[in-house]
C-alpha cells in the first residue's frame, strides 16, 4: 500500500456518504482508520512539534550537566585505556 | 520530517494511509475489539510488551555476568535488596518513557531533536551510540561465552546473533517483532532455574534484606559495583526504546493503565530474575569465587558453576547467557534504529517494508553487525569493553533522564498526563543518585590512574 495507495477519507466522522457506495477494499480501510486516533497517523506524527522556549537558567543548567557528564566519560575512557596498558 | 507516503490529498486535505498506519491500525482493532468486549486478560495480553522487552533486554549479557560476579565476590549481603530498589528506579524512568510514547505518539529521539533543538537530540543520539555499540559488543562476548561452554566458537555466536536480527526484521511488522522477541526474552528466567539448582539457603537470601554484610575492598571497587550495577538496571537505550516502541506499538493515553502493568511486570521479571544469577554466582562464593572473571577466556562462568554446583547448573546459565546477549541484541539494535530514523528525520516503524524504511532496517543491522566484526578481531580488549560497557552506560545516562523529566513534564505535549509532584521528586532523586554514583566511579578511578591519589 505504500506509494500509490488510495485516499483514505474520514468519511465516518463526516458521514456524508452511504455506506453502501462504498467499494469493499474502502469499507475495509474505513473500518482500520477508526481504531486510530487521528495524531496516530504517519501524515500527523511527520508535522514537528513546535519548539520548546527554554528560560536562560534551564539552558545553562543543561550545558553544564553536559559538560560535567562529557567530562566524567572521558576520564572513564582514559581509565579504561590506562587498564588496558 | 516527510517521508515518501505520507502526503496529503489533492482532493480532501486528508492524510494518504501508508503501510504503516494500516498495520498499526489492524493492531489497535484488536485492542478496540478486547476492551469493547471486556476481554481484559486478552486486552493485557495485546497491550504488553516495551515494558517487558525493556526491562528483560537490560537483563543482558554483562548485567547477568555483573550480578553473577557480585555473588561469586561478595555473596548475597547488600545485593539482595539493592537490584529490587534499583528496578524500581528503572520502573520509575520507563514508565514516563511509555507514558510520553503513549500521548505524544513519537520517540523520545524526535521529540528532544524537535522541542529543544538539533544539539540536544544529537548528543542523545552520540551518548546512545556510544553506549549501544560498546553494549553489543559486551552481548556478543557473553554469547560467545555461553557457547564456549559447548565448545562451539566467536563465529558461531556472530552468525547467531546476526541470523536473530535478520530474522525478527523479515516480518516488516511491529506486532511479529514484538511477540518473537518476547518469547526469547521469557528465557531469561534460566538464571531463576539455576538459582533453584544450586540449592541456595533461603535463610541466607532473607537474612541479606538488611544490606548486610556490606561489600568489602576499596573505595574504588564498591563505586565500580555500584556504577556497574546501576548500568545494569537502568541505560539510555532503554530510554529511547521503549519510547519509540510504545508508540510503534500504537499505543494511546487509554493505554497507559495496562502500559503501567507491563513496565511493572517487566520490572519485576528483571530483578527476580537478576537475583537468580546473583543466587547463583554466590554458590561460587567459598569456592575462589573472588579469582573468577566471567569473560575470561573459554568458558568462564557457566564452566566455573559447573565444577561446584553440577553440569546442570552450568549448562542453564551457559544457555541463560546465550539468551541474555541474543535478546539484547535485538531490543538494543531496534532502540540504534530507532534513534536513527528519529534524528535524521526518515521512516522509523517495524510496520515498515525495509523499501520505505532504509534508514531504520540499515542501522538496526549496521550497528549489530559492526559490534560482530569488533569480537572477531584478534586481540582485541573484549574483557575491558564488556566490563565497562555498563560503567559507561551510568556515566552518560544523567542527561537522557533529565530531558526525559522535561518531556514528561511538558504539558504542551503531555496535557493532563504530564507528571505529578511525587513523580517529579521520586525521578530527580534517581537522577541524582545515578549522576553521583557515576561521577563518584569516573573521578576516583581517574584521579587513581593518574596516580593523583594512592590506592
């Protein structure tokens, strides 16, 4: 169904068309598209989240773990590869 | 973020259906179909599995060989209770990443990238990496150990472990994925056979709920076993997989009760099953278990078990770790694939046909297949890399915990599911005693190599 598949359209919701118009196949596929909710969808989880403000003080914070975290690994890795002389 | 499929229609304005969406969607008609008909341990049934995966994932191949190793050193004393209290951390940590998964429908990699920027999301992904890659390694020695017991070689377990991965990935469905991998992961309670087969005194495991007797040794050496432990409970790739997991999975807020099951169980699962390679290394304890290198060359554990408490007990551990790295494996693969398509924005969903997931089914392999090629190097440090591989793993996890509390607190994204006041105090305080643990093990081991401070 990838690339060319057909046009889903939430005709349940608007319920605009009989359901005896509809061909099977999009009976079927009118069936599936209930059970998901409607952020569930590829189309819906593709659009990115708007970006979070982070006041001055939560920033600094984050770099500062950052580079205490950077730092502690290093001196792991130096360890490890003192052990390993 | 596009991808090839999901566009919109000329016609309606309404999103095309890819593969993706009409897998999920077969999924949660059953979800809808148990819970309409009040099928609750059938709605259990459908709605477990990051949680388990996640937690008996973390049972790998390292992590048994640490607990086991703590047993063998310093037997049952302070251990006992400490793997119940660090799961229970864990549980804390990957019940926000299901929960974040559940309302937001997207992986904890994506939503650090695109709500605090590209320079946090790929710090996570660099620490991810880093930490994953030594991780494989680790796994593949532990395969490598376990089948050393039946005298078979490195290329056998890089051919297992590969065979697995191509294997789970051939369905291009979550559901499939899922379901193998949790039979596999079922096996970890090996390490709860050999435990009922060493005979252990269950007056001794009772009487160890006191923390006593406290490890003895260095400062040095009870900082390495607490770091070691910790990254045996708790790691990034766990973060980023059981996010991204539940929300391939399809799950929805009204999911989250029996999300919440799932983590516990797993939790629970993971530390009964971790106090079995425990219970069992201990039986080594009385026998120069202190002089026992789990990855040493050859057999290592499972033939030192099989000397003092019988070839049974040898051969269910041997085959416990088999299990352990080969479930490892795939859960850490799948948490590199995920992050991958997450970060630069391509298809990420086992609901996917490798065609229109390139990105996702490249790294899931890639990465598996990179640690396979280290183990085959000659003389290469394997030892040292599978030793600190959970060390490292401690060190890094801090800044993935605090971006998980953001996210978690978040309530542009999380609504009324953001966390409570309890929740957010019960996850700073693991935040802090996994950051100080972890730093505490990295600055006195490096202020000791650099001869700085006198052992």
């Amino acid at each position: 169904m990838s690339g060319g598949g057909p046009v889903i359209e939430e005709r349940h919701r608007e319920g605009a068309i009989e359901e005896t118009d509809l061909q099977p196949q999009e009976r079927f596929e009118d069936e599936l598209i209930m059970h998901l909710e409607r952020d569930q969808f590829v189309a819906e989880t593709s659009r990115p989240v708007p970006r979070a403000v982070l006041s001055a003080r939560a920033t600094a914070g984050l770099w500062a773990l950052r580079v205490f975290v950077v730092l502690v690994g290093l001196m792991v890795i130096y360890t490890f590869v003192d052990q390993l002389n | 973020m596009s991808t090839p499929e999901a566009t919109v229609s000329p016609l309606r304005g309404q999103p095309l259906l890819t593969d993706e969406d009409v897998a999920r969607s077969h999924d949660r008609s059953r979800v809808h179909h148990a819970r309409h008909h009040r099928r609750r341990w059938h709605l259990l049934w459908l709605l477990v599995g990051p949680g388990i995966l996640a937690m008996l994932g973390e049972n790998d191949g390292p992590s048994m060989i640490a607990y086991a190793a703590d047993g063998a050193q310093y037997g049952l004393g302070f251990f006992v209770p400490l793997i119940p209290i660090l799961f229970a951390m864990a549980y804390v940590c990957q019940e926000m990443c299901m929960r974040v998964g559940a309302v937001t429908h997207r992986g904890y990699g994506e939503l650090v990238l695109q709500r605090y920027g590209r320079v946090w999301g790929w710090f996570g992904a660099g620490d991810l990496t880093l930490t994953n890659l030594v991780t494989l390694i680790a796994e593949f020695v532990a395969i490598r150990v376990g089948l050393a017991y039946f005298h078979l070689g490195s290329g056998v377990a890089v051919a297992l472990g590969l065979a697995l991965v191509a294997f789970t990935l051939s369905g291009g469905r979550y559901w499939r994925w899922e379901r193998i991998v949790l039979g596999l992961a079922l096996f970890n309670g090996l390490f709860l056979v050999a435990a009922v087969l060493v005979k252990p005194h269950v007056s001794a495991v009772v009487g160890s709920l006191d923390f006593t007797p406290f490890p003895g040794g260095s400062v040095n050496t009870l900082l390495l076993l607490l770091a070691s432990t910790i990254g045996a409970t708790v790691t990034p790739w766990m973060i980023f997989f059981q996010q991204s997991a539940s929300a391939d999975k399809g799950m929805t807020p009204r999911d989250i009760e029996h999300g919440r099951y799932d983590t516990a169980v797993g939790a629970t699962l993971a530390a009964v099953f971790g106090l079995g390679a425990l219970i069992a290394g201990a039986a080594l304890l009385t026998h120069g278990g202190s002089g026992i290198q789990g990855f040493a060359p050859g057999a290592g554990f499972p033939e030192a078990l099989r000397r003092v408490a019988g070839s049974a007990v040898g051969t269910v551990f041997a085959l416990g770790l088999i299990e352990a790295g080969a479930v490892a494996i795939l859960t850490i693969s799948a948490s590199t694939a995920y992050a991958a398509g997450e970060c630069v924005g391509a298809a990420h969903s086992f609901n996917r046909s490798p065609r229109n997931a390139a990105v996702f089914y490249a790294a899931n392999i890639g990465v598996a297949l990179l640690a396979a090629v280290v183990i085959l190097i000659p003389g290469a440090p394997l030892l040292s890399i599978a030793l600190n591989a959970n060390v490292l793993a401690t060190v890094l996890l801090p800044v993935s915990l605090v971006l998980l509390v953001m996210l978690a607190n978040d309530k542009g994204l999380m609504g009324a599911w953001a966390n409570r006041r309890s929740t957010n105090a019960i996850g700073i305080a693991v935040i802090a005693f996994v950051g100080i643990c972890g730093a505490a093990y990295g600055i006195d081991s490096f202020l000791l190599a650099t001869h700085l401070i006198g052992a």
